[in-house]
C-alpha cells in the first residue's frame, strides 16, 4: 500500500482529498500541530504526526512517504502560508525527493502585484520552481461549496446568491470532490510536467447563469446578489479573525478586478490528460442540498 503524505488533512478540502485517497486504497498521513488533531485523524483512519512545521521536523516525516500532497492552507495570513511551503518545500527536497503534487486553492497571479495576498501564491510558485521544478501545481478556481455552506441560509431562507464576483464574469466552479478528483488521477499520472495547471469544473458560469441553473434544482426563484469586498471582510471576521479577512478581502478584490481571466479556465485538456470526469452542476447541486 503506498503511503501518501498529505498536508492540511484537517482542512474541508484536505479532508475530501484524504477520503478519496483512502478509497483508491492509499495510506494517508499527515503533519498537525497538536495533540488533538492527531486523536482527530485516527478516528477517520489517519495518521497526524506531531511537528512544529520547520524543515527538519518536516523533512523526517516526508522520509515515511512515497508521495507527497503538499496542499497549503488558506486560512491563514500571507507570511505564514509562505514560511510553510518555504519549509515544506526544503523538507521535500532534501528528503530526496518524492513525488509530489503542490494544490494551491485559489488563483495565481502572473507575476506579484503588490497586494500581500496574491504575492503570497507567486511567491510560492517561485518557491516550487526553484527547488521541485518538475512538482505539478494545481491552481483551483472558486469552489462550489460557498454556496452550499457558507451562503446556504441566504439562499435557502432568502433567495439570495451573495458574491463579490460581477454577475456577467464567467467562473469555472469546482467543488471539493472534483478538487479529490484531480489529485487521485494527478498522482496516478505521468503525463504532468512542472508547471501550474489551472483546475475547475466542465464550464464557466455566470451570476446570472448560476442563480438560473441553482434556481431550477431548489425548485426557487434565485437573485445573484453582489457584495462588496468590505462586507465580505464583515462577514468573514467572526469566522476567521480581523487580519485573515482582511487578507481574503483584498485577494477577493484582485482576483474579482484583474485577476477576473483566471477565474474561467478551459479544463477540457488537463480533464482528458488526467482522464477525469466530473458530475455536472445540477448533479453536485443535487446532492450538496441533499435533494
């Protein structure tokens, strides 16, 4: 049985990808920083090791793998998400090397823009490049799961789509099972080189398409609703902290403004190279509202 170590597992993408890796018959490790989430992972059938997150400590746990997902956390402010790939990256490297697929979940600018947040995911892009030029990178778009979670009650009790993106900007949306998608068949694969490869799901879906389309599933008249990048910062402190909100906000306002073209990616050629497929939207829809 190979034995994949997988970064983030406590995460809600980290934990999809961890179940599916399980059900393709894989053994799931992962690093975690206490006690609690170690006892967490065991009771779904993995393994969390202790560290604290630097190259040394890393670079000993990686050596009990035959691959690596190396998926970073977004929850957390710029620095720190670049000081962990940094080590992470190092550990890899100086561990010989293993096969390791990099999922950075979010667009990734061209080149840095000034803005703390998108310099972030530059930054560790160049970071893979320098020292596992030949590491793949998914970079995911927008996932589907916002409006299944996050903005549920508002359109279930409302009828409300909230979203900063304009509602004639088309996004190729994934969810998280796509996401696990992905990474199964990347890791099965020997087709992929060095580089980014943008994720997402079959098509690109307007505001408007998407309150239409959503609409006809829930049996309901939706309205794609246009928020500011200032109320989502007021939204998302109770759940993430001042600062990180912050950060997601003036991400949220790149990618909204320049960072738009990234947002809708044709997917069809690394589909095929990966030979995955992917439920339509009124099927994830279906089952995401339990419908």
């Amino acid at each position: 049985m190979s034995k994949v170590l997988l970064f983030n597992a406590t995460g809600a993408q980290g934990g999809t990808i961890a179940s599916r890796l399980m059900e393709e018959g894989y053994e799931v490790i992962s690093p975690v920083r206490s006690a609690e989430k170690v006892a967490s992972l065991k009771e779904r059938g993995i393994e969390g090791i202790l560290t604290d997150f630097k190259m040394e400590s890393l670079k000993e746990i990686v050596a009990k793998a035959d691959n690596v997902v190396l998926q970073i956390p977004a929850q957390v402010i710029p620095s720190v998400m670049v000081d962990i790939a940094d080590n992470a990256i190092q550990a890899i490297n100086n561990a010989g090397k293993p096969d390791t697929i990099m999922v950075i979940s979010s667009t990734i600018a061209e080149k840095e823009t000034g803005v703390p947040s998108v310099d972030a995911r530059v930054k560790m892009v160049k970071l893979a490049k320098k020292y596992l030029p030949n590491m793949p990178i998914l970079s995911s778009t927008e996932y589907l799961e916002n409006f299944s979670t996050a903005y549920r009650e508002p359109i279930l009790n409302n009828g409300v789509i909230p979203q900063t993106i304009p509602p004639s900007s088309p996004v190729n949306y994934l969810s998280w099972s796509d996401l696990a998608s992905y990474v199964v068949a990347a890791l099965k694969s020997n087709n992929l080189e060095g580089k980014v490869y943008p994720i997402g799901g079959n098509e690109g879906l307007t505001g408007n398409d998407l309150s239409l389309r959503l609409g006809k599933v829930l049996n309901k008249e939706l309205h794609y609703a246009p928020v500011t990048h200032e109320q989502l910062q007021g939204i998302l402190t109770p759940i993430l902290g001042e600062e990180v909100a912050k950060d997601y906000a003036e991400f949220y306002h790149w990618q909204d403004g320049d960072g738009a073209h990234l947002l809708n990616p044709d997917t069809s050629e690394i589909r095929e190279k990966l030979g995955v497929e992917l439920p339509s939207f009124e099927e994830w829809a279906k089952e995401a509202f339990a419908l």
